[in-house]
C-alpha cells in the first residue's frame, strides 16, 4: 500500500470501518479514492452537503510531509484493517478503527487481557491491580489499558515492573498523550516492548467523548477484560459492556460494599454480567489454562511472531504453516519445539494450537 495515501487518509480521520470499506469499493484503492473523490460523494456517506465541504476544505491543509516528519519523531507508523499487521482480534469487532496510529511494536495478543477501573483509585483497589496483574504477567498476559490516572496507569506500571509487555490505547492523538503526566509512562511502555496506539490524528486532544469510543479497542485488542475497581457509569463498565457485546470474558474484583461509588464491579457481579475473582487462578479457569510455575519470558523473535500470528485465527497442521509462511518444514518444526517449550502451543491432533 501507498504510505503516502496510508498517511493521508488516517490523518483526515473521517471514515469509520464502514466507510472505508465503501470508499474502497467504490476507488479501489487509497490512492485512487484521494485522487477521485469529491464533495458530493462524501455527502452520499452521511456527511450532509455542508459537512461534507468543510471536511473537504480540511483535507486540502492536510501535509504528508508533515505528518512523515511527525512520525518520523515518534518513531511511529500506520497501519490499516487490511494490512495483515494489523490485529485480527480487533479487525473482529463490530466497528474497528479503519486506521491505528502506533508506536512500538504490538505483540502477539493470543494471550492478552485487558485491566481498568477507575481514576479515583483507593488503596483496596491499587492493591487489587497490582495483585492480579502481577499475577497475569506471571502467567504470561499482555496486560491492555488505556492510560488513564487511577487503575489503568496502576496496571500499566506493574507490567513494566513486572518485566511484562503492555499496550496502551489512547483517547487523543500520539502527540497530545493524555493525561500529559503520563507521558513518561507512554515512554516507557514502548521502551519495554510494548506499544501505544491510536485511532486518532496527530493534533488530537483528549476529548470526553473520545474515551468511550477507545474503550471498544481495549477490549477488541483483548481475550477478556479485569474490572478492579469502578464506579456503576464509569469508563471501565463501558469497557466491560464492549467486552460483552464482542464475545469476550469479563471479570470483577468485589468491592467493599460501604463503597457505593464504587459498586460498579458488584454491579456488574450482580447482574451475572462478570464472573466474581478473587485470584488469578479464577481467571485462568475460564480460559482452562494452568497456573505458570515459573515468570514467563516475553522474548519472541520474529519467526515466532510470525507462527504465532498465523495460529491467532485457528490451529493449523504443519503443512498449512509452511505454505502461510513458505518456510521448510525443518524451521517450521524447530519453531513450533521451541514455542511448545515456552507453553505457548501445544499439538492437538495434528494441528497446532495456541496454548
């Protein structure tokens, strides 16, 4: 794909998943629909004819060098759905952001869960973040937050403290990170082999209504998600809702219920929304993995990603691998030993599967 056009049509920012898949049916391509398309087609997307001048008017200031230059800095990329980089796990959700923003690397997500939970964060539930994501990167998770004060910057910095790998979603632009105190934390996320994404434009303030809608990529980037401590309307129980709607697991640390402005994960317990945890173990259960006896190390090398990557979507025989990857079955088979002794596959039948 044209990085150009890549660059220019995520900096626009006007389509949603649906959008883009109409404006690529209708051009073909990115370069084609840059090129093509006009005023009046984006009125028959929805905008409304004035909307859909001013939007226009606003791609005319739009400079790829600028924006090269700008990830350039970050020592970021784009990438789009259809790249094959791109999560198949949140290319599955009902609406997927056409195009990420990301810096670092994003790793395999076979095994990943996502912890939040509020700002206003007390004592019972620091230690409960802390807790379970030890515990989690223990076992060998991906720990998925948003950035946030409170639960989400807890669990963020656990994982690092942990020697775990964590991705942070944000509600504003690569450049604007919000909250501007946890700007040292984005650094340091990637720095430790992890990755910050988002779907917004450089230039892109923390706005309230873009949180809510960042919260569906938390949980799309997750096998499930850890309410520990949240108010009934916080951002973590819109988090949770998205986990539902998008077949995930969603489990609730009790709160004390003394608490009421943090009944939020008794709610959800209540409502059979959640499964209740106590321990990590109650986590493992669900997803009928056995606890690790030992830290996990999260050191994959590209082959690995890549056999990791092909079984995200389904177990595969050998012979499927090597023609995804077009590699001999001798590097194949020393690839799938050496992962096996990482338990993070294991052979059912004659398919490979990840663990």
């Amino acid at each position: 794909m044209n990085t150009e056009f890549l660059y220019l049509w995520a900096q626009w920012g006007i389509l949603n998943f649906e959008k883009y898949q109409i404006v690529l049916n209708e051009y073909g391509d990115l370069q084609k629909a840059w090129e093509k398309i006009t005023p009046s087609f984006l009125a028959k997307l929805g905008f409304g004819s004035e909307k859909a001048n001013r939007i226009f008017e606003i791609r005319e200031m739009i400079s790829f060098h600028e924006i090269a230059s700008k990830i350039e800095d970050l020592g970021a990329y784009v990438i789009c759905a259809d790249d094959e980089s791109y999560p198949q796990c949140l290319k599955s959700i009902h609406d997927p952001p056409p195009f990420i923003f990301v810096r670092g690397q994003i790793p395999p997500l076979h095994k990943s869960l996502g912890v939040v939970g509020t700002r206003n964060i007390t004592p019972y539930g620091c230690m409960a973040t802390e807790k379970f994501t030890t515990e989690l990167v223990k076992n060998g998770f991906i720990i998925v937050s948003g950035l946030a004060l409170g639960v989400d910057s807890c669990a963020h910095m656990t994982t690092i403290k942990n020697n775990g790998i964590t991705i942070a979603v944000l509600g504003s632009g690569l450049d604007k990170v919000y909250p501007a105190p946890n700007r040292k934390l984005a650094d340091e996320i990637v720095s430790h082999g992890g990755a910050v994404i988002s779907e917004y434009p450089f230039g892109t303030l923390g706005l309230p209504h873009h949180f809510p809608a960042r919260n569906r990529i938390i949980s799309g980037l997750s096998r499930g998600v850890l309410v520990t401590e949240g108010g009934v309307k916080s951002g973590a129980l819109i988090t949770a809702r998205f986990a539902l709607e998008q077949g995930r697991e969603v489990f609730a640390v009790p709160n004390n219920i003394t608490k009421l402005s943090l009944s939020g994960t008794n709610h959800l317990i209540r409502r059979g929304e959640a499964k209740l945890v106590e321990t990590v173990e109650h986590i493992l259960e669900e997803f009928q993995m056995k606890p690790a006896q030992q830290q996990i190390q999260f050191e994959y090398n590209d082959e690995e990603k890549t056999v990791l990557m092909a079984l995200a979507d389904g177990g595969k025989i050998i012979d499927e691998l090597i023609v995804k990857t077009s590699w001999p079955i001798t590097k194949i088979s020393e690839i799938l030993t050496n992962l096996h002794l990482k338990g993070l596959v294991c052979e059912e039948g004659r398919k490979w599967v990840l663990h």
